[in-house]
C-alpha cells in the first residue's frame, strides 16, 4: 500500500509539471470515505479527549501516505519474519 500511494504521489507530481504533490494518510482517507472520516474523530473527540484527536491522531494522518504505510508495513514484515532457530546443547 505504501508503493501504491508514492506511485499515485509520484504520477501526480509528473501530471503537474513537475511540481511536488505529496498526499497525506488523512487526505487519501477523507477522498475515499469522509463519512468514517468523520466518525473516527467524533468518536475519540468526544469517547476519549478532544486533546487525543488533535495532537496524537491528526499530526500523524499529516504524514505521508507513502511514508506512514511504509512503516507500517516494514514493522508487519519484521514482526512476522521467520525467526533464527537457536539450539542449545546441553551435556
């Protein structure tokens, strides 16, 4: 997902003549369903603090979208990588 949203970021800046279009997590979001948009930050807004909305989860839909689901799936394959076998000989 994060390769598709650095080639859609990547043909957009090409579409404008070179001029640097980078999107964010939360505006992919907002483009493909503002509704639940909207619900998740009524619900944390009001179900949590306001202070947990706009600080925690709005700085980090501001990311990149390439770059926020880039490291959400490096962390994936580190966590699900096959692990080294380690084996102890006891005597």
């Amino acid at each position: 997902m994060g390769f598709m949203a650095f080639v859609y970021d990547a043909t957009k800046t090409m579409a404008n003549n070179g001029s640097l279009s980078i999107t964010s997590l939360g505006g992919h979001w907002l483009s493909l369903h503002e509704q639940s948009y909207k619900f998740v930050e009524d619900r944390i807004s009001t179900g949590l603090h306001p202070l947990v909305w706009d600080p925690v989860f709005s700085s980090a839909l501001m990311l990149p979208a390439w770059l926020a689901l880039g490291l959400i799936g490096s962390w994936l394959y580190w966590v699900g990588r096959k692990r080294k076998r380690i084996e102890i000989f006891m005597n």
